[in-house]
C-alpha cells in the first residue's frame, strides 16, 4: 500500500506531515514527498483539508 498526492489540488498546508506516525512525509519547496517508510495506514488522507491525498491499496 502507498499513498497517491494529488499535486494540482494540493495546498501545501504540511498538516499531512505533522500526522504522520511513520514521519515518511516532507514538505519540499512546493510538493510533498512520501518516502518507502509509507505504511498506508491512510491517516494524511484523513486529515487533508483538499482531499489530495488517496491510498492505493
């Protein structure tokens, strides 16, 4: 399982990246980079403002 961003929706808040329990998230100048420590727990989905964020299960 990974995550998908959905760069052309996304605000670039960081809130995605202060929830995640795994830290496999960083706010780089104007995306936001998910790393293989990526569980798809889904809990940046949940808490994205925009919705830019979807599991690939």
């Amino acid at each position: 399982m990974s995550i998908n961003v959905n760069r052309y929706k996304c605000g670039y808040c960081g809130a995605c990246v202060g929830v995640c329990p795994e830290g496999a998230l960083e706010l780089v100048e104007t995306f936001i980079e998910v790393d293989n420590r990526c569980t798809g727990c889904g809990i940046c989905a949940k808490i994205c403002p925009v919705g830019a964020i979807e599991v690939i299960r």
